[in-house]
C-alpha cells in the first residue's frame, strides 16, 4: 500500500489502465511463518506480512472500513522537453545564525549540453556545478535567515526555492531553517527536543486521518483539522504506526503552521518478518517518504513504530525478544542518508528498564487514565516524553451525539461505539467515570439513569479537567516531562470515542481545555500539601512580558476572603515558580492544609494580566483554579448574564456573573462558542465569539449553561 511505483509506458492512440487489487484475506492465509506473539490488537494475525494500513482491523475503537484501491493519485507525467529532473535532494541546515542549504538534482538531458546553473533562496544565490553529464551540486550560506519555529515559539518561516538550468526554471518548493537535537537530561533518561538552541516542550495529539473512507490526501481534507490543532496552541503531531503515511500536502501545512511533526513507521504491535524482501520493502517506503518530505522542516522525529516491544514485554517474553533490530537498523539506516537532520526514536514507547516504564525515555502515559491512577501521579511518575497520553471517552456535543441516531449513554449502539481494549471487561466510559466520581462527588451510575443530562454535562467536563492538570503538572518549572501527545485527536466515526474532536470536526470540551492547558504564555496552580499553592509562570515566546499576578480566594463563589497582587517580569524562553505564601504578607490557608476550622473559601483564582506602564490588559493572558472542597460546587443563581452583540467579526457573547460560574458552555444549533467549558470568576466581563455552523444564515438564539447555576440562561440574536 505504502509504495509508489513509477511505470514507464508508451502510448500509440487509445490505451486502458487497469489496476487489480486481490483480496487481502486469502492472500494472507497463504503465508507461512509462526510469530513470537500474537497482539490482540488488529486481526487477522497475518497482517504482519502485508504493508497495508490497520485501519478498519481494529475493532476495539475502529470502523470496519478496509483500503482498497489506489491509495494515492495515479498521475500520467509526459517524458518531453530538453530536461527532465529525476530526482532532488535538498539538505538544510542551521547555525543559530547563518542558514546553508545543499542542493544536488539528478537529470536526464537528452542533448547532453550542460548549461550555467544556479540555485536561489531567500534572496541569496549561488551556482549549481556540473558533476557529470547527469548531476549538478551546490551549495549556499544565507547569513542571518529567518530561522523556522514552532508556532509556539516564533515564527514558521518558510523560503522558496528554486533551480535554473539555462532558460528552465525549476520550481523545488519551499524549506525552512532549523537545528534539532535531542536533550537526554543529565542522568540520560530524558527526552526533550531542542530546536534552535530551545528546549521545547512538545504538546499536542496523535493524528487520525480526515476520511477514513476515501483516505482523501489534498490541502482540502486537511488543512481544517490542522488549523484547529494549530489554534489549540499544539506544537506537534504524531502520526502512530496504525494509521497511514499522509500525503505531502499534510506536511505543507506543518511547515506553514509550524507543527512538529513526530513521524512512525507503519509498524505497530505485531512480531514483523525479518526476511529479505519484508526488510527491502520496508526501506524503500521509508525511502520515498523521506525523499518527497525532504524539505519540510516540519519532520522532526522518526520512530521505528508503535507498541512492538511493549507488546513483547507485556505478554511475558524474554527481554532479548523485546526488540527488533533488524528492522530498526534499516530505518534508521534510510534516516541517517536522507534526513540526518531528524531525530530516530526505535519504537514508542522506549528507553527504560521496560519498555513502557514512564520515568525514562518515550512512554505511553496512562497511569491518569486507563490505569485510574490519582491526578498526582502524573508527577510522582516521572515521566519523560509521553508520545500517548491521556485516553478517555469524550462526551460530543450534543449536536455531534445526533449523529449516531440514538439517544447518548442509554442505547446499545452508543456503548459499542465507546473504545475499549479488545478483550478487556472494562472501557474507556468507566475510566472516564471513575475520574468523574473522584473530581465531582457523584455516583456516575445513579447519575446516569436519574439525570442523563446532568451526567452527559459533568462527562464533558471532567475530562478536559483531566487534560488541564495534568498538563498543568508537566509543564510546571522542575517538571521531569518534554512533551504530551494527547491520544486521539479526532473520532474516526460518531459516538463517544478518543478523539478531541469529533468525527464531523466539532471540537469536544476536551479541545477547549487542551488549549487552555497548552497556551504558550501559561499560568498554572498545584497543590503543595502543607508547602501550600504554587504559581508557575511560563512564557515560551521570544519576547518579555510585563505582567501582573492576582490571586483571589472567594466564598461562596462570590466574597473576597483573600486577595494579593504583585507585578511580575516574565523573560523571553522562561518558566518559574512563585509560592502563593510569597504574595501576601500573611498567613492565609489557600489549600486548608492546616485543617484549622471548616474552609473559609471554595475556590482560588489566579489571573495574569498583561501590564504596560500603569495600564493592565482587562482581558487575562490565562487563568487557573484550585478547588479546596472539590470540584462539587453547590447548583445555585450566579447572576449569569449574557449580552449579544453583532459587529464586523460577526456575532459575539459578552457574560458576566456575580458568582463564580464553572464550566461555562453555550448551546445553539446555528453557533458554537470559539471558547467554552471555561471557569468564569465574578467581576470581570468575558466575550465569546460565536462561530456559524455549516449552512447557518439566522441570529443566534440559544442558551448559557454554567455547571453550578441553577438555570441556563437564554439569549436572542437581532437579525
């Protein structure tokens, strides 16, 4: 499936192409060889000799949509013209300064004349030497270029490039300068890429594909989903080794939206064939796949697969079984002659003592999560680099649960839509309610039956709760962590599945609390025990930022009980911890560690704001909460209000509360919020923009629904 293949031809007149695919299954029952283990992940056990996508072979959390027929476009190319390039290969590299790119091309001159040849980028231009009657090389130093960056970080700055042999100029698309390497920390454990000279903190999810039925390739198909990525402040992608090897336009809009890209082979869980012709087909994809994102500074990590050596340990194999050497040789092997710029990571997870241990290496993090671990394990686990992070079964909205046809949470078909293990006698519903009974004080079966609502309500919330402390944690000044890819990005069918977005592109609660959690100017609180709250400050971005710090203490959710303020510097590239205690010159017990009477508050509140001079922004940079008494806030009248508004940037919510509104979501069938699922403290007026459905053309006319508040509030547009 993964290769192309290029078939020369002449064609006299009328001619027929005809493609023949045979049927995977008997294909597969021909072939012979007995496997270490046997993953229960995809079926048919065979699909370990053939090169062809799991989709569609995991009935765990997967559609049964198998690939069949041409995977990419079939292109007919005319062999006409003086000159023909065959091939092109274009290396980059960056000094924290200068940029250098190296340009050979392969041609087929048929007069065999070899004239003058240049190559130009950024301005700057240098010649192409002839090295035989077929190829030309050059080389070009650009002093002081624009360098690309995370988004996160700076600017994604992309150059054209371009050839000229004589009078034909070949267009060679576009690159970017960067450096990459690989921070192992000072023990040898860790795993944290620096770009640049930057440590980065890599965030985001892992990739599903657009369409899971037409596998559609073109900027159409992804550039919505990657947008919204981009807009959820993630840095990076992982597309896993069960999925399919996206088409070049994917990588295009990395580069232009500067999204890592974390790359595996398609190798996932089974015990693969070492034989000659397995091993030769295996290098020549990766081959092609490396040539034709050869420019793309996007590419950042080549992994040799998902989960095969933890599938090894796990079913109890002699660790000298755990890896597969072999295979891992040849791909880093084609890595290190086509992308030396790239980093080669042998299996995911990998690095410690086994091969899914968290606190060395590249890990699997479920230990918040599937493994319904305390919120605080994610820091007295250790992790590392979590390249899978975070599984739940998020609740849609409700326009998304309509989808499916039936009624949510009650229906057979709603529950064999929830992802599960196969095999397992749990799923993903019951890890996301036990989350929900330990954050909210609820009985998620009772609940369930008794208020399908309300439950439906808390499962959105409480999820995206998750994702917000835990990142919270991670990236935290002292943290051990360099990145969290968030398992899955979107649903690959309607229902309550891994995705943080649905399968129609809604995004979840959890994409709203993703980016918050992952906002390159951050503040975040975390319980200390009897060392009491901590605020950690983060500023990703090249520039310093004035800033100021409250932190508010409210009863009742609405009576100031305490409040300190202080100005804070926050320098380029930064991260620091403040203890809450050092704001205020006196005693107050922010956490009611000290357990002196009942609490005298039920929620903390820390904003930073921008400052300039005497000015402060009115709208905060970011937010966080800490909930002494839990999250179970008591269902009262808040003083909601909601003012709609309708200027050039389209129509516009403006809330405002008198008591502390939690989780606040808006419901409208022709509108969803650009923000939702956002704590909103009293005082302070917040505006929503309110984005058109597909084929909306009425004034919005809906609801404001707050977690705590006794009624939603309704609200009518103007036409």
């Amino acid at each position: 499936m993964f290769l192309a293949h290029e078939v020369p031809v002449t064609l006299g007149g009328e001619a027929t192409l005809t493609l023949r695919f045979r049927a995977l299954h008997p294909d597969l029952a021909a072939r012979k060889g007995r496997a270490r283990w046997r993953p229960r992940l995809a079926e048919p056990a065979g699909l370990r000799f053939v090169r062809t996508t799991l989709l569609g072979h995991m009935p765990g959390w997967c559609p049964a949509v198998h690939a069949v027929g041409p995977f990419r476009p079939v292109e007919l190319v005319a062999d006409a013209g003086p000159l023909r390039v065959r091939a092109a290969d274009l290396r980059t590299a960056y000094d924290g300064r200068d940029g250098r790119l190296t340009l050979t091309l392969t041609v087929d001159s048929r007069d065999g004349a070899r004239p003058p040849a240049t190559v130009e980028v950024a301005g700057q231009t240098a010649a192409l030497a002839w090295i035989d009657a077929d190829t030309l090389r050059g080389d070009l130093t650009i002093p002081g270029v624009e360098p690309w960056w995370p988004h996160t970080h700076g600017a994604p700055a992309l150059h054209a490039v371009a050839a000229r042999i004589g009078d034909t100029r070949i267009d060679l698309g576009r690159t970017g300068f960067r450096s990459l390497e690989v921070d192992r920390g000072p023990d040898g454990q860790g795993f944290a890429l620096v770009v640049n000279g930057e440590r980065i903190f890599a965030r985001g999810a892992c990739w599903t594909p657009p369409d899971i039925v037409g596998l559609s390739g073109d900027r159409a198909a992804y550039e919505p989903g990657l947008t919204l990525l981009r807009d959820a402040g993630a840095n990076m992608v992982r597309v896993g080794g069960t999925m399919l090897y996206e088409a070049d336009a994917f990588f295009d809009l990395c580069d232009e939206l500067g999204i890592l890209v974390w790359q595996d082979a398609m190798l996932a869980n089974f015990d693969y064939p070492t034989d000659a012709a397995f091993l030769d087909g295996v290098r020549a994809e990766i081959a092609q796949l490396l040539d034709r994102t050869q420019a793309s500074p996007s590419l950042a990590v080549l992994c040799g697969g998902s989960e095969m050596e933890q599938q090894a340990a796990m079913l109890g194999l002699a660790r000298a079984a755990w890896a597969q050497p072999v295979l891992m040789e040849t791909l880093q092997g084609e890595l290190a002659v086509r992308r030396p710029d790239a980093v080669f990571v042998p299996n995911s997870p990998s690095g410690g003592a086994l091969p899914f241990i968290a606190d060395s290496g590249v890990s699997h993090y479920y230990g918040v999560g599937a493994y319904q671990r305390p919120l605080d394990d994610a820091r007295r686990a250790g992790v590392r680099f979590a390249a899978e992070c975070l599984a739940f079964s998020h609740v849609p909205d409700g326009l998304s649960d309509g989808a499916l046809g039936v009624p949510a949470v009650h229906h057979p078909r709603w529950k064999e839509r929830v992802p599960r293990d196969t095999g397992a006698s749990w799923d993903f519903e019951d890890v996301r309610d036990h989350y929900l009974e330990t954050l909210y004080a609820v009985d998620p079966r009772r609940l369930r039956y008794e208020d399908p609502d309300r439950y439906l309500r808390l499962s959105r919330a409480v999820t995206g709760e998750v994702i917000e402390s835990v990142f919270g944690e991670w990236r935290r000044a002292g943290s051990t962590c360099a990145g969290g890819l968030v398992w899955l990005w979107r649903d690959l069918w309607p229902g309550a599945g891994w995705g943080v977005v649905a399968s129609d592109g809604t995004p979840k609660a959890a994409w709203h609390a993703m980016r918050r959690a992952f906002r390159p100017v951050q503040a975040a609180l975390t319980d200390e025990g009897v060392n009491g709250l901590a605020v950690h400050l983060l500023n990703e971005t090249a520039a310093a930022i004035p800033a100021v710090v409250t932190l508010t203490a409210l009863r009742d959710g609405a009576v100031p009980v305490f409040r300190a303020e202080r100005a804070v510097a926050l320098p380029p590239r930064s991260a620091q911890t403040i203890p809450a205690a050092a704001l205020s010159d006196r005693f107050f017990d922010l956490t009611h560690a000290y357990r002196f009477g009942p609490a005298a508050h039920d929620v903390v509140v820390l904003t930073l704001t921008r400052s300039e001079g005497a000015e402060t922004d009115a709208e905060p940079i970011a937010q966080s909460f800490h909930f002494p008494k839990g999250r179970a806030l008591p269902r009262a009248d808040l003083g909601l209000t909601v003012e709609v508004r309708h200027g050039e940037d389209g129509w516009a919510l403006t809330l405002t509360t008198r008591r502390f509104a939690c989780s606040v979501h808006v419901e409208d069938d022709g509108y969803r919020a650009q923000d939702a699922w956002f704590h909103l403290p009293p005082g302070a007026a917040r505006t929503v923009r309110l984005l058109p459905r597909a084929g909306t053309t009425k004034a919005p006319d809906g609801e404001v629904h707050a977690l705590n508040a006794s009624a939603p509030i309704r609200y009518r547009g103007n036409a």
